[in-house]
C-alpha cells in the first residue's frame, strides 16, 4: 500500500489516496480552528493525540457492533481507512447542557439530561452548518431514511460505549460530534474522529474542562489538557 496524491485538506486532518481504490490514509494535523474557521491557532501534538485516540475508540466501536472506516494505524499521525462518501451530516448527541446548547435555549452549562438528545446540522461551511431535523435532511437528499435510522441508532450506542469508557477514567462525557460515511457496498459506518476537538471531556470531580473547550475560549493549558485526557485513557486501557 502506497500513499499517493493528496485529495483533500481539512481544518484538522489531510486526505490521501492509496494504491488501493478502496483505502485512504488521514494525516493529522496540529492546527487547530474554530467558529468557522474564524480562530486558528495550533495545538502543539494534538495531531498525534487525536489520531491515536481516535483508532482506540473506533475498535472500540469495532467491538461493540458498530462498522467504523478504520482499518490500521501507520504512524504516530497517519491511519489508514476505508474510501467513505461522508454523509453531510454532523450528528450531535450530548448528555449534558454546553456550548451552542446552553446558548440557543439560553439555559446555564452542566445541566443532567434524563437522556440523551441527538441533533443533526448540515455539513456546510458557506452555510456556517445549519441545524436541521430528520425530515429536513430527507427533503435535501442528505441521507435515506433507513440510513438516518442506522446513523441515529449508532450514534446512541457510542455514547453508551463512550461515555461508560470515560466514567472509568473520571471524565464526564458531555456531548459530542459523529460523522457517517458510505462505504462501495453502500453501508453507513462511523467515520471521521473521537477526539477533544469533538468531544467535550470535563474532569468528573473538578468539573475541569479536558478538551477544545480550552482553545474556543482562550482559557490556556490546550496542550495539557489534551495529554491529560490521553494519559488517563492509556492508563484505562492498560488495567
Ligand atoms: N463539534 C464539533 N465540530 C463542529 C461543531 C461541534 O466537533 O463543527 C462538537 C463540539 O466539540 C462539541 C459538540 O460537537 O463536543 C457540540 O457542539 P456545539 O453544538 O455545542 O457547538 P459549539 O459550542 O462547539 O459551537
């Protein structure tokens, strides 16, 4: 297996082609953006921390009965993975009240749900990822209807894996952000990444915040936090 042309740049990972038609490899990257891409800045090994971190969740996804595009780690910053068409869709589920949450229904950060919620936003950056509902992403063609079905179904059952993983750590999982992707047979697995740059990971005493969280608002300790979060799942995994 080869690593070939470059086919795309992200804010946070870089996409390659391979010698196989049906296999990429992602490279991670230490830069780091926000709003939009309206604040950049660097996150000095966070690309080594996401992409490790990353390959751990999704076996252990693997092993839960949920498909993921992840096929073997290459080096301390590159993976490689099944060929995906991403469904447009970021998949929101979150556990806790934070972030755009708080601010769209104008209630405090940290409040317990009894469950779960999931919302989905249209991946689009001219439109700045506007929040939509199921029937929406149907109207738009974004998915079918049994794929939303699967999607939803997955999402759900890597916050009971993800969030049971990070109790055991000390880290309250807060909410995060999935993306789907299709695979040449036509199935749904979870793509993209499990990192604090899409989670929010608050220290379970202390209430500390152990994630992007950090950079959004300038709050300093971006890199500690990072290595933090990382020493405590290499310190699960190995009990
Ligand atoms: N998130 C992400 N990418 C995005 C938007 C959100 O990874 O483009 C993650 C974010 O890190 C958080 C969760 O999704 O863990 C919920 O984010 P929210 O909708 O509260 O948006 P934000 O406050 O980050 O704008």
């Amino acid at each position: 297996m080869e690593k070939l042309e470059q086919i795309y740049e992200g804010k946070a990972k870089k996409v390659f082609k391979t010698t196989d038609p049906e296999r990429y490899i992602v490279d991670y990257k230490d830069d780091a953006t926000a709003f939009n891409g309206a604040k950049k800045g660097t996150i000095v090994g966070k690309g080594v921390i996401n992409n490790q971190m990353t390959n751990f969740f999704m076996q252990r996804m693997e092993a839960a009965g949920i498909p993921t595009h992840f096929v073997q780690e290459l080096s301390e910053r590159e993976t490689l993975v099944k060929k995906v068409s991403i469904v447009p869709l970021e998949v929101i589920i979150r556990n806790i009240s934070a972030g755009s949450f708080a601010k769209r229904y104008g209630v405090e950060e940290g409040i317990v749900f009894d469950a779960p919620t999931i919302e989905f936003s249209y991946k689009s950056d001219p439109l700045d990822d506007p929040l939509l509902n199921e029937y929406h992403a149907l109207a738009l063609k974004l998915a079918t209807k049994e794929e939303i079905e699967t999607i939803k179904k997955y999402a759900f059952a890597v916050n009971d894996v993800l969030k049971a993983f990070w109790a055991e750590c000390g880290v309250t999982l807060v909410d995060f952000k999935l993306e789907f992707g299709k695979i040449s047979d036509g199935s749904i697995v979870l793509a993209d990444e499990i990192s604090p740059d899409t989670c929010r990971l608050w220290d379970s005493k202390t209430h500390e915040k152990l994630d992007k969280d950090r950079f959004r608002r300038d709050m300093g300790g971006v890199e500690d936090a990072y290595a933090e979060v990382m020493k405590r799942m290499k310190a699960h995994d190995a009990n």
